[in-house]
C-alpha cells in the first residue's frame, strides 16, 4: 500500500475536474478504481464544507438561479419496480445559482425537482447573501412559494419565461425546441428589465456538462450512487469558482467576489482534506 502525497492526489482531482471518468483517470494516474474512488470522496466532501464555511455575506447584486437534470443509476421511466421509492435512484436535479457579475456559484443544491428541493436551495442560497439582491429564474412555479419563504419582500425578482415552438423533426429529437420569444414577469420588488435573463447560468449549465462526465448524455458515463455524484459536483464547484481563470473575467470567480486573493491551484484543493492522506494501491499496468 502507497501512501499518496498531495501531489499525488491532485492528479487525480486534476482529471475529474477536467471531465475525465473514474475508469479513465484510473488509466492515467495508474492508481487503482477503489483508490480513486476514496479521493473523490475525500475530497468532495472537504470541498462542500470549505465551499459551506467560505460562501457568506456575499456581496452579490443580480442573481441568476436555473436547475440541470440527471439521472443517478437510472432514469425514472426506466426503473425497474422493485427500485420505485429508493431514495438517490432515478431523476436528480442539480440547482444552480450564479452572480451574473463576477461568474460566482454561491449556491447549489442536489436533489429532486419538487418544491421541497427549490426551498431548500433558496433558503441556502439566501443566507449566503449580505444584502438586497435582483433575482431571475425561468418560470418553474415552485420558485414563487420558494423565494417568498426564504426573502420575504427584501428582494426584487422576476421570471423569464420562453415561449418554444412545435418540434416535429424525428432526426432533431434530442434538441430542444426552437425558442421564439420571451416574457419578462415582475414577481416581487422593483427588478431592473435589462437585468431580468438566465442567459449566464444556462451557460454555467453547460459548463457543468463539459466538465463533469455524470453529466454526459446518451452514454454510460452517469453516477452510480448519489453520494459520489454530490463528491464529483463539489469538486467542480470548487475547481470552477476558485482555480479556472474565466475568460472574460481575467481572473477566477472567487477573485472577482473579494472571496480569495489568487488563483488556487489543484494541489490547493487536494490539501484541503484534513484527514491522511488516503491509502491507495498502484494499478498493476502491466
């Protein structure tokens, strides 16, 4: 048995940060699946509770909230009766809040798509907050009751509803419909027009698919347990907000919120663990 150093360990969250599978960084780094697979849980975990204790009093001013659906084991229409009311099996959604100004996840939240979940991720999300903030989800009903719980009158939030067209092509199926307007709702407060859109955090939507494997559609590539697909988002969140330089920006969200002073490194992350370093066996390559 190898101890792994930092350095070591941060190969490995370099490749799962990078989009790379369990199996493929067991290829590349040459440590062995159970090994990686206790990194990931080491660190995903060491990431959600820095990512808990660090996202306060946020000096955010316009927020933009959306939801990016997954599946963990199987989806819902193919799950198989003796499954049916597991919990962590079937359809998942990941909540996602981001600052439309320095590119900030503040928030996120794994869990179902009932209002249950949209309550428990917009209460998070408001205590995270230092002051009075402009809010814009789509036009999912839940986030109403939601937002009205967890801010009462001290927000100014709307909705931006689009309005799809018939799709009929059979070959373009997988693609979404065609959007041939939007509706700007005023919900509560006065929120500024030109700032009511969900246009950044649909891209941060992406964002999450590109770098996360479990994300990745028409494949094999979903979680297998729920845990491990929490440990991979926080490791993604974390890796996002504080070592990926974004492109317009110049520096990396977490810079740009005040929150940290440079750009971390993925060894940064791998030292975040305060447990020892984890036991891991070297691969057999030959």
């Amino acid at each position: 048995m190898n101890r792994l150093n930092i350095e070591e360990r941060a190969r490995i969250v370099s490749c799962l940060a990078e989009g790379c599978s369990l199996r493929s960084t067991v290829r590349l780094t040459g440590f062995s699946r159970k090994g990686v697979s206790r990194v990931l849980a080491d660190i995903g975990k060491a990431c959600a509770a820095y990512h808990d204790k660090v996202m306060r009093k946020l000096p955010c001013k316009v927020i933009q909230v959306d939801e990016v659906w997954s599946f963990i084991y199987c989806k819902h229409a193919n799950m198989p009766d003796h499954l049916k009311g597991v919990d962590g099996i079937g359809d998942t959604w990941t909540w996602i809040a981001l600052d439309a100004d320095t590119k900030l996840v503040p928030a996120w939240f794994v869990g179902d798509r009932s209002l249950a979940s949209a309550k428990l991720f917009v209460s998070d999300l408001a205590d995270r907050l230092a002051s009075r903030v402009q809010l814009t989800s789509d036009g999912y009903r839940p986030y109403l009751e939601a937002v009205e719980d967890a801010f009462g009158s001290e927000i100014d939030y709307a909705m931006l509803v689009k309005l799809f067209g018939h799709q009929q092509d059979f070959e373009n199926r997988y693609s979404p419909p065609k959007c041939i307007g939007v509706r700007r709702r005023r919900i509560k407060g006065k929120p500024d027009r030109k700032f009511i859109s969900t246009s950044f955090v649909e891209r941060q939507n992406m964002t999450v698919r590109m770098s996360n494997r479990r994300f990745t559609r028409l494949t094999n590539a979903f979680s297998k347990t729920l845990e491990n697909h929490k440990h991979a988002l926080a490791i993604h969140f974390m890796h996002y907000n504080f070592c990926r330089i974004h492109q317009t920006l110049r520096v990396t969200p977490a810079m740009e919120a005040g929150i940290s002073n440079h750009v971390w490194s993925v060894e940064e992350i791998a030292a975040l663990t305060t447990s020892a370093p984890a036991q891991m066996k070297r691969a057999n390559c030959e």
